[in-house]
C-alpha cells in the first residue's frame, strides 16, 4: 500500500514515464502535460486505502502508462 506521504515521491518517480507515454501518443508537448496533469489528479483523488502501488500488478509505471495511454486517447477523441 502507498502511504499518503509517499503519494507525491512516488508520482515524481512516475511522472516521465506518463509524460513519454503521452508524447508518444499525442506528438505535442502541450497535449502530452495535460495528459501528465489528468492522470495526476485522477490519482490524487484516489483513495489510497485501495492503492497498493502505483504501478499496479506489471512492474513499475505500468498503472500509470496505462491511464497516460486511456487518457491520450480520450483527448484525441474530444
């Protein structure tokens, strides 16, 4: 489980990993940050109760490549 003091070190360890993700996708700087900041404050709202890392089950980033790759098609459609 993450602790809640652990929630910002272990985003500041994701974050590359969803900001590539999104660029990769998406191809623009600007789209890929919107992208990092939907995917953050999805995750700041959850509870951290439920979380046992934020890498899920795949090793790390995982989780969190797969909400910025969701994330990068939901803005691809609006």
């Amino acid at each position: 489980m993450v602790a809640p003091g652990r929630l910002d070190a272990e985003w500041d360890r994701h974050r590359p990993a969803v900001f590539g993700v999104a660029y990769r996708v998406l191809g623009t700087v600007s789209d890929a940050e919107d992208v990092v900041q939907d995917v953050w404050l999805r995750a700041a709202q959850t509870s951290l109760a439920q979380v046992r890392d934020l890498s899920e089950n795949g090793g790390p980033g995982v989780g969190d490549a797969t909400q910025a790759s969701r994330e990068s098609h939901r803005h691809i459609g609006s």
